[in-house]
C-alpha cells in the first residue's frame, strides 16, 4: 500500500512544530554580521560562531509564528493573487484556449516534442529571474496544455516549475543564485560563463528527456483545449495576450536592471489585467468580479507560502540557524579538499531543508564556505557550484518550499507521489554540478 502523505498545508504546519522543537534540542548560536556592500545585504563573518543565550520558542510563540511568516512572505503572496486575478480573465476570454490550440496544432503528430520547448522557455526564465512563485497562477493553463498533449499533472510540474528550477539553479545569469554567490565569492559576474551555460543548456537536455521518459510511460486520454470565444475577435486576442505578456517582460528587464521585486510585477500584471478585461468586453463590473474570482482561487496556494516562511521565522528567532550551519560547515575542513569540495553539494542540499530562501542560503553560506575553499587549496568557483548545485536543485524536494507544495496544490499533485518521480531525476541532474567541480579541481578555473 503506497504511503499518503497528508495535506500540504499540514505538512508545513509539522515543519513549523518541528523547527519549534529543535529550538529547545539545539543550543542556540550566532555569527558575528557586517554590510556587504556589493550586495547590499547583510553577511555572516566566517570565524566568529559562538554560543548565546538560548530563545527556546513555546507553543503559543509557534502559533504567532505562522501569521508572521504570512506577514513575511506578503509580497511573494501578493504577486501569487495578482498574477492569478490576470490569468484567470484571459482564461475566461478564451484566449488560452486559442494560444493553446496554436500550440498543440504545432506538435499534433509529436506531442511529447512539446515537453523541451515548454521545458526549455521556463528554463529561460528561471535562470533570468529565479522564477518559481509566478508559476502557480499558471498552473490551470498548463494543466489545459498538459490535458492537450496527453500527459498528467505530474509531466506538467516538471515541465514547468522543474524546467524553471533547472534554470534558476544552473543559469548564469540568475541574479538571486549564481550572481549573488559570485558577488560574494569576490568573482567576477560572468567567470566560468562558458561552463555554467553547458551546465544550463545540459540541464534542460537531461531534465527534458526524464520528464519525456515519464510522460511517454503514463500517457492520459487526449483533452481538446475549449475553443476561444466567437465574439472576439483575433485582434483582439492578440491585444490581450500582449496585456499579461509586457508586463512580465517588463519585470524580467526591471529586476535585471533596476532591481525590480514582485510588487513592481504586481503592479503591472494588474494594470494588464484590467486592459485585458476591458479590450475584451467584460466591462468595469465583470472585469472586477472576475479578477477577484481568480484571485480568490489561488488563496490557498498563496497561502501555503507563507506557511512556508514560518519555519524560517521560529528557527531564527530560536537562534539556532547559526548552529545547524556550523555544525554542518565544520566536519568539511578536516576532509582532503577534493572530496570536500564535492561534499559542498550534500551540505548546501540538507540545509535547504531549513533555509529556503536560496538569495538567504547564499548569504548566510559563501561566507563560510569561500574561506574553506581557500584554506583547503581549491577554487572559489568550486564553492559557488556546490552552492547553486545542492541548493538549487533541493528546491524541487524540500517540503519547506512553498512555492513548489503550492504548485502540487493547484495542480492536484500528491506530495508522495511527486517524490517518487522528481528524486532520481534530482539525482541524476546532480551529476552535470559533480562533474563541472570535478572539472574545475582538474584545471584549477
């Protein structure tokens, strides 16, 4: 009998319980902290771990944990319900249906040829802006795809939110991942460009053809997408599409270049969303209404975020962050540097299991780690892989990452059921971040 994992949102509300009691097991401790200017953050002091005053959180600081970490995450929560409200009115228009009839009339012959070019366009954005949580009010479109080319929900998160997290992990470009570990490292932004964009477009090969393995092995019955309106007209459906699809490229050139966040996304998307309403008759009043029922349908999802947050909350407030990185990060400098180096990965993935956040991992780690790859004799760069190695790909397991469980949600995706698909291929994609360290070791890059 197959294990069943029980509602996401009481999985999350475990990790809380649990992270709440290793406050009170853990002895609390801290690094010491300084401003970094390059990134304008705030980073540990590599050296300076001691042991403070223990913060054990009890039970009623547990429970107000959860409405802060939702106070935390407001504005990843905020662009879920924004970004869902536009979605949800080009959907009514039906002009989705007519973007996705174009779509499948393409790869009518090959359907499961559609799985790399879907794969390869959400690559591109999560190596461009670390896409996740702009996903989800995605989710009932792509299922609408996925019904059309013949595959499940589970070939249509991979595709999808998988795709974006080979991306943000292995891209470039990626300025939450790759650009702020090497900011930190005191690399430059584009050193090792050329194998980071093997490692990329590797990636997206190997995570493509996994999710075709699966997707070729559990083909569903065949749905045609419903038809667009007969009262609107192409023009106008173009004019829609171009409503939902400049604010989007806005924010990708925004945050690349002015440091654009998702209230700035927010703002435009729902600035679309009433053109796109409007252009496409549904009038002041229809166009209201409709926003709020798509927001409103993604209200669990968004909330799952902050849930997810929460964790984070009660293990820094128990101060004991600090102690799992040094407990984690200590037993690596008594290792030979190259097995050291490759053991980089296992300790980023483990603790991404509590922190999250991976702009906040990579603040919180390269501190630590740039400084033992110098005592131990090998590159920077070698840090920095392991970094974006361990820490981007856990994204597709770790619980604690709400905008993933968010996603299953919407899609109707069994957490269970995700790991036993999403964990050999994790596994597998590790490989490409192994042997790029096992490269750099050799020539000393």
């Amino acid at each position: 009998m197959a294990l069943k994992l029980p509602h996401p949102l009481v999985l999350l509300l475990g990790g809380i319980v649990v992270a709440a009691a290793l406050t009170w097991v853990l002895p609390a401790g801290e690094y010491e902290r300084r401003d970094d200017p390059a990134t304008g953050r705030q980073v540990v002091v590599a050296g300076t771990y001691h042991r403070v005053e223990a913060a054990p959180v009890g039970p009623f600081a547990t429970a107000v944990a959860v409405p802060r970490g939702v106070v935390a995450g407001a504005d990843v929560i905020a662009v879920i319900l924004f970004v869902g409200g536009a979605f949800v009115i080009v959907d009514r228009l039906g002009t989705f249906g007519l973007v996705i009839g174009g779509l499948l009339g393409r790869f009518r012959k090959r359907q499961l040829w559609a799985i790399p070019v879907v794969t390869l366009l959400f690559a591109i954005m999560g190596a461009l802006e670390n896409m996740q949580e702009e996903v989800i009010p995605l989710v009932p479109v792509l299922l609408v795809l996925g019904a059309g080319l013949g595959v499940d929900a589970i070939a249509v998160v991979s595709m999808s939110l998988g795709g974006a997290m080979i991306g943000s992990a292995f891209g470039p470009t990626n300025p939450f991942q790759a650009a702020i570990a090497l900011q930190l490292a005191e690399l430059p932004l584009l050193s090792a460009g050329g194998l980071r964009l093997l490692m990329f477009l590797a990636g997206v090969v190997l995570w493509s053809a996994w999710t075709m393995r699966y997707a070729a092995k559990n083909r569903v019955e065949v749905i045609a997408p419903p038809s667009a309106s007969s009262g609107t007209s192409a023009g106008k459906h173009t004019l829609i599409v171009l409503a939902v699809l400049v604010p989007f490229a806005a924010y990708v050139y925004g945050a690349l270049q002015w440091g654009w966040g998702f209230d700035e996304l927010s703002g435009a998307l729902f600035v679309g969303a009433v053109l796109a309403g409007l252009v496409g008759g549904l009038g002041v009043g229809g166009t209201t209404l409709t926003y709020l029922e798509g927001m409103q349908s993604l209200l669990p999802a968004a909330l799952l975020v902050g849930f997810a947050r929460s964790i984070s909350v009660v293990l820094t407030d128990g101060r004991v962050i600090d102690t799992i990185l040094n407990g984690l990060a200590t037993p690596l400098s008594h290792v030979p540097g190259a097995m050291a180096g490759l053991l980089m990965i296992p300790f980023h993935a483990i603790l991404h299991v509590p922190v999250s956040s991976v702009s906040g991992q990579a603040v919180l780690t390269m501190p630590v780690m740039v400084p033992l790859s110098d005592l131990l004799g090998f590159s920077r760069q070698v840090a920095v892989l392991a970094y974006q190695t361990g820490a981007g790909l856990t994204e597709m397991v770790t619980p604690t990452n709400g905008a993933l469980m968010a996603v299953l949600l919407a899609a109707g995706v069994p957490f269970n059921k995700w790991i036993r698909f999403v964990v050999p291929g994790v596994l597998l994609t590790s490989l490409i971040g192994v042997a790029a360290i096992l490269y750099v070791l050799a020539v000393g890059a």
